[in-house]
C-alpha cells in the first residue's frame, strides 16, 4: 500500500495520522498542520507547522516532549516573524521579532525562562525605540526611550518591577 493511499484511508477516520514515529495532522481541508517525529509517545526531533495555504508557520524541535534549540515563526507570507531559542521547554537566549518589512523589532534575552540581560527595541523604519535590562523575570536598571528619528526621549531608572 502507498504512503498516500494510507492517508486517504486514514484520513477519511480522523485529522492525525500517526505512521511509526512520524506525526501528521490536517486542517478541513486536507492540506498538512503539522509534521514531526516522537520517541517513547513524546515529541523528539523536528517538528513543523503550517498555515492552511500551505506555508510554513513554526519550524521547531523538541527533545523528551520539550522545546529545545532555535524555534522560528513565520508571518502567513512566509516573511520571517520571530526567531526564539529554548533549553528544556524554556526559553532561553536570545528571541527575536521582525516587522513585515524584514527590520527588527526587538531583543530580549531569557535565561531559564525568564527575561534576563539585555532588552531592545525598535522602530520599523530600524531606530532605536528602547534599551534597558531584566533581572530574573523584573525590569531593572536604567532604561532609555527614543523617538522614531533616533533623539533620545527620557530615562527612568527600575529597581524592580514584576510581571515580564
């Protein structure tokens, strides 16, 4: 029997299909959702997710059922969205996102899941909006704000300040 002769038969009973450790699930329409691999029925291995017109949305992998190494989300155009890295289902490093015209939005660091070090942001047209730090999850230190034509706008200084 052919790989799509399954997936017709299969498909007719229920949206995921599993094909020994590879994982398929559909949208209503039959176009593929997703794609990955499991080992002992947890996620292991790459894993990619896609938008019912067929591009990709997520391309990540997972180690023992959790999120591990560099994640990537894609805007519905294929236009890349935002880059993320993990360590042991927790974010970890740096996490990036863009602005539809390709230039970057913002950095922030992570350390065991939480924001840590290190936070910028900025205007489409590529201008510093904001820099300053986390510590452990809390804003902290000196951050500075800039307007959309890179002139400095004010400071604040955190000592702490939770719920990020």
């Amino acid at each position: 029997m052919k790989l799509i002769d399954i997936y017709n038969k299969l498909l007719n009973k229920k949206d995921k299909i599993r094909i020994g450790d590879i994982v398929l699930e559909f949208w209503e329409n039959r176009s593929l959702f997703s794609i990955g691999n499991c080992k002992n029925d947890k996620e292991h291995g790459e894993w990619k997710w896609f938008y019912v017109n067929g591009n990709l949305e997520w391309i990540g992998n997972y180690e023992k059922g959790r999120e591990h190494g560099e994640w990537k989300e894609f805007h519905e155009n294929g236009d890349l969205y935002q880059i993320e890295n993990y360590r042991n289902g927790k974010r970890h490093g740096e996490k990036k996102w863009f602005w539809r015209n390709g230039n970057l939005e913002s950095i922030i660091n992570y350390k065991d899941g939480k924001r840590h070090g290190e936070s910028r942001g900025f205007w489409e047209n590529g201008n510093l909006r904001e820099i300053g730090n986390y510590k452990n999850g809390e804003i902290n230190g000196e951050w500075k704000w800039f307007d959309k034509n890179g002139n400095f706008r004010k400071i604040k200084n955190y000592k702490k300040w939770k719920n990020f």
